[in-house]
C-alpha cells in the first residue's frame, strides 16, 4: 500500500495528542473560568497545557508527513498500537487516580506506556516507576498542596 505519509507513527501520534488536547481543553473551558490577564481563573493553567499539547501534538503529526521513515512499507496497524497504548495509559491514569492514588495509578500508566516500545527494558521501568512514585506526590501534593489521595485506602 503505497503512501505520501512518511512516518505514519508520528502522524498518528501527533493526531492523539492533539486530539486528547484539544478534548480536555473544551471540556476545561466549558467546566472552569479562565479568568483574565490579571487575575487568572482556575481553568487558565490547565487551558494553557490543552493547549500546548495540541500544538505538540501538531508539530509531531507535521514531522510525520515529512520524514522518510526506515523503510518503504508503510504498515498503519504498526502506529496504532504505541498510539492506542500511550493513549490507553493517559485515559487509565485519569480513571485510576481517584480510586488507587496517584503512586499505584502513575506506575500503571508507565507500564502501560513502556508497552507501547518494544525496545523498552524492565529495569528502566522500574526506575523510572520508583522516581515518579516519589516525584509525583512530592510535586503534585507536597509542594502545589493539591488534594489528591496518595495510596488507596483500606476499609
């Protein structure tokens, strides 16, 4: 199957991650006040990360159309699956946070992510997991003050 696209991974890539932009931004500015230059509402910072990863997710998809890939053979299901996976991961940790904690919900999203490359090795799973086990409530909970349950709680 012949085609213009020369790397159909980054293409579509670029299209999740501008797409998952683009989502979590219009669900944020429809939810959130954005306030104005002076005072900056609650959905200001988040607007701005939607909207540098739909221009990320744009520079990405535009790469794709214009570097050759490895090979002549384009295989599309060949890009869905580190898409789908990267992507899974995203929409996994959004869901899990809540209920499992930001540590155990990180650590699934790095291992669902790190599935996504076949070049991957588990010890760098692993370490990276144990830096954000550390990283993200030190960041997110400690120093931002944002409530977020840490650890699933026994009842």
């Amino acid at each position: 199957m012949a085609s213009n696209i020369r790397r159909i991974e980054e293409l579509a890539s670029g299209l999740a991650l501008a797409a998952l932009g683009a989502a979590a931004g219009a669900f944020i500015v429809a939810s959130y006040p954005l306030g104005t230059a002076r005072q900056l509402g609650p959905g200001a910072m988040p607007a701005l990360v939607a909207l540098i990863l739909v221009l990320l997710g744009g520079v990405i998809a535009i790469r794709g159309l214009w570097e050759q890939g490895q090979d002549g053979g384009i295989d599309p299901r060949a890009a869905l699956r580190p898409a789908g996976l990267i992507l899974g991961a995203i929409l996994l940790f959004g869901g899990l946070v809540d209920w499992l904690g930001v540590v155990p919900a990180s650590a699934v999203a790095v291992v669902g992510s790190a599935l996504a490359s076949r070049r991957t090795r588990k010890r760098e799973i692993a370490a990276l997991a144990a830096v954000l086990a550390v990283a993200v409530p030190a960041l997110f909970v400690g120093i931002l003050g944002m409530p977020l349950k840490i650890w699933p709680t026994l009842q």
